[in-house]
C-alpha cells in the first residue's frame, strides 16, 4: 500500500487519542512545585541545625538526589513520572533518574560491564562537555587577562 505523508498525516490524526495537554500541564506543575518545595522545606530544616547556607544547600542536594535515586531503584520514580511528566525533570531529581535508570536495567549483565559501564551513559557526555567548556574558558580567561 503506498501512503503520501500526508494521507499518513491524516491517518495518525484520526486514530490517536487527544493529549490531555490541561491535566498534564497541572500535574507537572504540581509535582515539580512539591519536589522545589520539599527542597525548600530540607533547606529551611538543614539552616535550622546550624548549617551555613551554602552547607545546607550541599546537604539539600546531595538529599534529593539520594531520595531520586532510591525511588528510582523501588520503581516508584517511574511512576510518579508517568502521571507528572516534565514536573519531574527537576534538574537533580531527573539527572538522578537518568543515571540510575539506565544501571538498573543493564544489571542483568553484570557489575563491571552492565551496570558500572551504563551508569555513565547520560552522566559521561555531560561530564565531558562541562569539563571541556570549562577548559576552553578557563584559557580564554587567561588570554584576556595577560593583554
């Protein structure tokens, strides 16, 4: 059967369903706001045990992440993404998921080559374009300075 792209257009319109785009818009914003403000609510608690506000935004971090990371492993992040969306791609929540998620499905092939070598599989190019940009700034910086 031969198909133009827009016969093939038409096609998909009329057999998927509507996207919900108001109900999910209201999800991602309710979740992402929770996740911000239960970063808010362990800043305020680490500032309380006398924590510096840089310490406590470290201890903040460092807390979302492991509490992504362990949902992420219980299979609970997964799900909470399917009905939130984009409201869980908080930065460090979400990098946190797509480190462990990809560790936890190559398990199966081992410690070494399943799951050490794909937990770097997002976290790897990221790391090396920072590093890289960081350099090249870094050198540029220099330039400047020594005219």
């Amino acid at each position: 059967m031969s198909m133009t792209n827009q016969d093939y257009g038409r096609l998909v319109n009329e057999r998927s369903k509507p996207s919900p785009i108001g109900k999910n818009m209201v999800w991602a914003f309710l979740v992402g706001g929770a996740i911000c403000a239960a970063g808010q609510g362990l800043m305020n608690l680490y500032q309380s045990y006398g924590l510096e506000k840089e310490q406590a935004g470290t201890a903040v971090s460092v807390t979302l992440i492991l509490a992504a990371a362990l949902l992420t492993g219980l299979g609970v992040f997964d799900k909470l993404a399917k009905r939130a969306g984009a409201g869980t791609l908080v930065p460090i929540t979400g990098f946190a998921n797509a480190m462990v998620s990809p560790a936890l499905e190559f398990k199966s092939e081992g410690l070494i080559t399943g799951t050490a070598a794909k937990l770097f599989t997002v976290a790897g190019p990221v790391l090396v374009f920072g590093i890289s940009a960081s350099v090249i700034y870094g050198l540029v910086l220099v330039l400047l300075r020594s005219l």
